[in-house]
C-alpha cells in the first residue's frame, strides 16, 4: 500500500540543525525549563527571516512568539480571540485545526469559499454568521486545496478585517512549497495589517523539521502579548536544544527550503502527468505539498469517502477524501506528496488500472 493520505513529510531535516541539536543537547544547562516565548536569539532569527524574505520588519519583544508548532499557536490563540457566543470565519474545505480550534474554543464556525470572489464570500459569511463575528481564519497557500494569493487580495483580506473590527489569523504553514514563479505574499506586506494580523509560520514543512514542532506567531503585539501570557500558564516552550537547532537552520542553511520545495515540485509534476495519461485531469497546484483532484466524473455520485476506500482496495494508494475536510471538499480527493517519484509512478499505475477496472 503507497500511503499519500497523511501529509507527513519525508525529507530530512537540514545537517546543521541535526549537528546543533545533538551538540546542544550534551549541555546540561539546556536540559532546565525554556521560556514559553521562545529564547531572544530564537525570536530574533524569525525577525532577520521576515526581513530577508519579506520585508517585513518585526520587533522580537513585542511581535513574534515561538510556538510548539503552527498547530499549537493557532489553537491557543482561539481561546484568546473567541467564546461561546462568538463566530470564526473559516474557509470551507479547510485543514481540520482551522475549523475546530474556534469551535473547541465554544465558538460558531461559519463557512466561506475559496473559489470566486473571497472577499465576497466572506462578507457573505459575515452577514449569515449567527454571532459575534471575531475572527476570519485564512491560509496560502492552501491545505488541501492549493489555492494561492497575490498581495492584493491580502490587502483586501486586510481591509475587510479592520472595518469589520476581526482579527485576522493567516497559517502560512506552506510559505515555503511554492511552485511555477509563485512569490507567496506576507498577511504583514499589507498596509494595516499590524492592526488585525497574526500570522503562523513553521519550520515543519521547508525547513522539514515536522517532528520538531518549531512554529512562531508574528504580528500585532497585542495579541501576541495575550498569547505570550497564557501560554506561560500552559508550557514552557519546546526543549531548549531544539530551539538552538532552529537557529542555526534559519541562519546557516536559509536556502535548504529551495531543495526541499524542488523536490516537492519534481513529485507534484510526476503525479499530476500520471494521472492526466491515465484520465484523471488534475491540475497542478502552484503550492503546498498536496494536489487536490476533483473525482473523476463516473464515480462522482459515490462520495469521496467511498471513491477513496475505491482506491485503497483496487489501486492500493490511500488518499484523503475531501469530505474531511468540509461539506466544501466533496467531490475531491487530496493525494499529499510524501513518496519518492518512483513510489509515485507506482501508485499512478495502480490507479489507471482502478480506473480502467471501472470504465
């Protein structure tokens, strides 16, 4: 069975940041609790990041918090930003965590979409949202969908949250997996975003550093402040050594992310082609690490939960059905691309021969 269901990166993490951390971890003196906030030098390499890649000029005080993982800062920060009673606005279909983070939180989750106009959506979702609408949830580029954005839209993102007073939180977990020229847009490149923006940037995808769990929240101080307050009550930050590493990795080997994102790019141009010889036109997505096929015409009446278990049992691959990401991901399968281009072509074979099977 070839496993492209779980996005669960297979690449090495870079040399550097193995070297430091086994190095670190030899000293005792790191083996005490860190800071919940992440240490200074940490902060500050995420700071010099943004400002290399972005532009964006961030003070490590007051504007950037490391998290354990992007996962973690996005779930807490719902219980900074909303409480029973209150409305997040999420995209339909979305990574799970978008959506049940504010409902797990005791927030009303109402859906918009991507495709069309967003901000029409959205203001659409604003009006349908049967609370206190508080925040909007946004990520690009995209999981599942690979959806990407330009700056504008960003800023009207942007524009949409301050007139409407919400908090706009942007997972820029997949900043790094771009393809085809794509140059993915900063929330914080938006004029005014500092007054409603936070955005999550990880280390687990370009850096492939998953099992890590090296994340950070940048952007406005106030609710970074909140955030650093009640994350002091719930952990004391990832394990010193780790962090270290993570400096290191930011500062000593800034390009690994093109190896990693070529690679990437190299397995999404071998999936995307098998399936176009074998009847299934996908197209390929401008980022992430996945590729969101829309099911095939004949077996579209049959679900994608059922089409999915079709292609387990007669293809031998796994994927993801659309449908667990959102009443909006029915109709689609997700394939994450975590095996190497052979793997690759040997599940593309498996599933011409389903698909042949059922013509």
């Amino acid at each position: 069975m070839i496993d492209l269901g779980f996005g669960n990166p297979d690449v090495p993490s870079p040399v550097v940041a193995v070297e430091k951390l086994t190095q670190a971890a030899q000293d005792a003196r790191n083996h005490r609790y860190s800071a919940s906030r992440g240490i200074p030098n940490l902060r500050r390499a995420i700071c010099d990041l943004y400002r290399r890649r972005f532009g964006v000029e961030l003070d490590p005080e007051r504007e950037a918090i490391t998290t354990i993982g992007a996962k973690e800062g996005l779930s807490h920060l719902m219980w900074l930003l909303v409480e029973p009673g209150d409305v997040a606005l999420v995209p339909d279909p979305s990574y799970p965590i978008h959506r049940f983070a504010p409902a797990l939180a005791g927030a009303a989750v109402e859906g918009f979409r991507l495709d069309g106009h967003l901000v029409a959506g959205l203001e659409e979702a604003h009006r349908r949202a049967s609370g206190h609408a508080r925040t909007v949830v946004v990520s690009f580029p995209h999981n599942p969908t690979g959806a990407v954005a330009t700056p504008e839209l960003m800023q009207e993102i942007v524009d949409f949250a301050r007139e409407r007073h919400l908090v706009v939180v942007h997972d820029f977990a997949y900043a790094d997996l771009v393809y085809d020229g794509h140059e993915p847009p900063s929330i914080l490149q938006a004029e005014g975003a500092r007054d409603v923006a936070i955005e999550l940037y990880s280390l687990t995808k370009g850096f492939s550093m998953a099992g890590w769990r090296v994340g950070f929240a940048v952007g406005n101080a106030d609710v970074l402040a909140g955030l650093g307050r009640l994350k002091s009550y719930l952990d004391y930050g990832t394990f010193q050594p780790i962090q270290i590493a993570a400096i290191v990795a930011m500062n000593e080997a800034p390009d690994y992310p093109l190896e990693v994102c070529e690679l990437y790019r190299s397995r999404r141009d071998a999936l995307c082609s098998g399936l176009q010889r074998a009847g299934w036109p996908v197209e390929p997505p401008k980022g992430t690490m996945f590729v969101w096929a829309e099911v095939p015409e004949r077996f579209r009446a049959e679900g994608s939960h059922a089409f999915a278990l079709r292609l387990l049992r007669q293809a031998k691959v796994a994927v993801s059905p659309g449908a667990g990401f959102g009443p909006g991901g029915e109709g689609y399968v997700r394939f994450a691309l975590v095996e190497n281009e052979q793997r690759i072509q040997q599940a593309v074979r498996g599933i011409r021969a389903a698909l042949a099977g059922r013509a």
